[in-house]
C-alpha cells in the first residue's frame, strides 16, 4: 500500500517549461500517429460499470502537495469504465521533475467494485483534478477538472459543474466527416509554493491531425480565470480547426416552442451565445431547440473580442430544480490575449429529448485552415463566472418569447426585453427599435407591428409580429428566418444586437 505520495517517486534533474513541451508536440508531430494502447487496461477496468466507477474514489490524505503549505491540491482519476486511454502525469518544480506512479493504494474502493483485478503500473489515469479553498478558508474545493479527451470543467465561488471546455475541436459538424477527438496524453502539474495565488500545468495534445502544446494557468476566485496558450503542429489538413470550444446543455427555456412533460419551467447549462465584435458590437443569440434536425448559425467577422456560452438566468424560480442547481451553472466567457485574425464564431445546436447530455458547441473558426506542416499559436482567457454581461453591453437582452394567437394563424409575434444603465438614463424618452430579417426567406416575410413599451426603469420591450409578405400566404411556408433587432437613441446604439432563429 502507498504510504505517502512521495512512496517509490523518483526526482530527475530537467527543466520543464513551455517550450520544452513544444518541443515534445513538435517531435510527435513529425512520427505517423499511433492511437493511445488501451491494452495496458485490464479487462475489470474496462468493463466498470457507472455506478461501479462512481464508487471508486481518490484518497484525499494521499493528495498532491497535501502535506505541503500549499494553497492546491491535486487528486487523480482512476482509469477505467469510459476512460480508457493511459494519461501520464508528472510534477514539476525550476529543476526538477518526476512521474507520478499509478497505483492502487491512492483510491478507496466501495462495496460495487470489491471483486477487482491487478492495478498494472503502467496503466496511467484517467486524468486530475485540482482544488483550492473558494467557498470556506477550512475547506477545499475542486477547481478545475481534466478528464477525457482534451475536456476540463472549472469552477468559481459558489457555483456548480455546467458547461465544458476543450483544448481543440476538428472537422466539428463537418458535413459527411467525423469528428476527431484529440486527447491530452500527458500533463505536467507545477509545484506551487506557499502564497502562490494560481496554479500552472503543461499539457501534450496528440491526435491524427494536430499535435500542441499547452500552458495553463488557473487562478481560483469568485470568476476563476483560466489563461491557456498553446501552440499546434498541423499534421495533415481539415476541414474546420475550432479555436476555444465549449460544449453545454440547453433542453428547453422561456424561449422554446417546442414543449416537454417536465415539472420544471426551464432545464439548461446555458440559455445564450454571446459575442464582442473587433467592431464594438454586441451579439445575444439565445439557445434554441426546436427544430428537430441539427442547426449551424456563423457569425464572421474580422476581429473577435471575445465570446462564450452564458447561463442568464439566475433565478431559481425559473428552473425549480433543487438537486442540479441550474442557477448556479457557470458561464464561459473567452477573451483572446493574442490576434486571433479574420474567421467566425460557429454555434451548432443539436436537438435533444433531454438534459443528459451536451447538445451545444459554440467556437471560433480562424479564416484560413492550416496546411501540413504550419504551426499555429494563439492565446486566450477563460471567465468561469456567474456574470450576466461579460461582454459589457450597455444593455442586455433579458427575455426573448413568441406566440400564435389561434384568431391569427398567420402571425406570430415576437418579444424582446432589454435591460441596462444605457436605458435607464433614457428616463421617458422613447427609443428607436430597429428590426432586420436575413437570410433567404426574408423575401417571403414581412416585419408589421413593430413597437416599445417601457416596463419599469432601465427596462423596455420591444414586440413585432413575423407574417407572410404575399397577401393570402401562410406562415407555414415560409422558411427559417434570421432576425436582428436592438434599440437606439439617435445615432448612438443603446443594447447589444439581439439575434435569432426562427421558423416562422
């Protein structure tokens, strides 16, 4: 049995630093790829079931740099059920480094795994996890999660796991391809020393078209700031390279037409997408499900400021959900620290008849794909936060509804709510609204009955009604319709754009 972490772990004199890992991912690159050797796993790790795997848990007096004055902890996962693929994990400090060895005596296994095999020495884990005091100074908290893949989740002050990042998305929703999952195989965790405020690690990417190199740095706070810069190595060509993916969960919302038999009013991780433009302007398109078949909206633009999937929402009221805790699911928003160039933010919906798994990915798509042989860098800051205006709008969507009146088939209206500082200082005065229709079936629509109302202070509606342009014709035949609207004071733009997907 392991007696402490430092039981049979061996110290060797190198130095390990950002570019030593490029180096590696550099190397790799230039070999034929070779899938991780899931061999190495026995069979009773492969065959754990959920609720068996559920029950093996990390021993938290065998911790990393538990024994140490140090503000982090580190905890491993065990390889098995889902996770088959050996992740190597080494510590590091300015000279040194050494592999952790995997080993048996670091779990607690419950009752549902007490028949179990060998623990094989060169089975690697699943992944870590690191933890930080957040909530309470006498308690630690998990912080981040790295485990599957290239996925990790992170948390801030008070909130609860939702939405997951990953290192790289390939050929994502690509028509007639199939999408490639690049795993990290290898991380490096930096020894903090006392009175370090944030943790760094290095991470090897290693797919059949990119290998990378990464560098984190995770700063634990009421928004736990995430900075990632990586650097790839192409090895073959794609058809779409996605820059900051993200993954969440949207079932339904206050928006949804399309209606469940659920206690609960709403059921999601995330309820928008939004966006900050080189530009300055503000995009909110909220999250839909509604059409059955998978949906793609591409936002170009030649500068991206930053974007991200946001919970809203805060309101308990508007989920009723006790045990998830939807309220408290962080947002995700990204803020480019490097140029990022010309390309688009992509957002893919998958329709869902449940909440049990991610249907939304949302990610930056470069102009220009990289050929074989190109190096890429970039760099970017994640916002794990509870903030409802990341992008700093001067207002902000706050609802968006439609309906059908029985009495009038034909036309269905549409509300939007703003709410923010810019329309607060507008006191009576009445804004402008300004509603476009795109896409090819704007020709067969019409735009009528277009108004604001004032709610309370800081807080206005604006409502429309979509109906077919040719006297006699039917919603139904119109198609899908992309809407634009925000309001307006003069020359001055007071709310972010709101924007959406609507069949009619």
């Amino acid at each position: 049995m392991l007696t402490g972490f430092g039981a049979a772990q061996t110290w060797q004199r190198e130095t390990v630093d950002f570019a030593a890992i490029q180096s590696r991912a550099k190397d790799l690159a230039n070999k034929p790829y070779e899938a991780p050797d899931s061999s190495k796993l026995p069979d009773w790790m492969k065959q754990l079931t959920y609720d068996q795997y559920r029950d093996i848990r990390f021993n938290p007096d065998l911790a990393l740099w538990s024994g140490d004055e140090s503000p982090f902890r580190a905890m491993f996962f065990h390889p098995g059920y889902l996770f088959r693929e050996p992740v190597g994990i080494n510590e590091f400090t300015a000279t040194h480094v050494q592999r952790v060895r995997s080993t048996d005596g670091f779990f607690n296994y419950g009752k549902l795994v007490a028949d179990r095999g060998d623990f094989p020495t060169d089975c690697g884990f699943a992944g870590f996890k690191l933890l930080a005091s957040m909530n309470n100074p006498s308690v630690i908290d998990e912080m981040i999660v790295l485990q599957g893949a290239s996925y990790w989740r992170a948390l801030g002050k008070g909130q609860r796991y939702g939405l997951s990042s990953r290192g790289l998305a390939v050929d994502t929703g690509v028509e007639g391809g199939e999408e490639e999952f690049p795993l990290f195989r290898e991380f490096w965790l930096g020894k903090p020393a006392k009175g370090d405020t944030a943790a760094t690690f290095y991470a090897l990417l290693d797919g059949p078209s990119y290998c990378g190199a990464y560098a984190f740095r995770v700063e634990p706070g009421a928004d736990t700031m995430v900075t990632v810069n990586a650097v790839l190595f192409a090895r073959k060509a794609v058809r779409r390279l996605g820059i900051a993916p993200m993954s969440s969960m949207f079932w339904f919302g206050e928006n949804s037409r399309r209606r469940f038999d659920d206690y609960r009013p709403e059921v999601h991780d995330s309820d928008g997408l939004v966006i900050r433009t080189g530009s300055g302007e503000r995009i909110w398109r909220p999250l839909v499900n509604d059409t059955g078949r998978l949906e793609f909206s591409f936002f170009k633009m030649d500068k991206c400021e930053g974007f991200g999937l946001l919970q809203r929402d805060r309101r308990f009221a508007a989920f009723e959900d006790g045990e998830a805790d939807y309220h408290l699911r962080p947002s995700l928003w990204i803020e480019p620290t490097s140029d990022w160039g010309a390309g688009r933010v992509v957002l893919m919906e998958i329709p869902t008849e449940n909440e049990l798994s991610d249907n939304v990915v949302a990610l930056w798509e470069p102009a220009t794909t990289p050929q074989p042989g190109d190096r890429v860098e970039f760099s970017y800051r994640q916002h794990w936060t509870m903030a409802d205006n990341p992008s700093q709008a001067a207002a902000r969507v706050v609802a968006t509804r439609t309906g059908v009146h029985k009495w009038q088939p034909e036309q269905r209206t549409v509300i939007v709510e703003f709410a923010g500082d810019a329309l607060d200082k507008l006191d009576e005065k009445q804004p402008e609204p300004l509603v476009e229709m795109l896409g090819e079936a704007a020709a067969k629509a019409k735009i009528q009955g277009v108004a604001v109302q004032r709610m309370e202070p800081g807080h206005w509606r604006l409502a429309f009604q979509i109906a077919p342009a040719a006297e006699g014709g039917k919603l139904a035949d119109v198609g899908p319709l992309e809407l634009r609207a925000c309001l307006k004071h003069g020359e001055d733009y007071l709310t972010e754009t709101w924007s959406y997907r609507i069949i009619p």
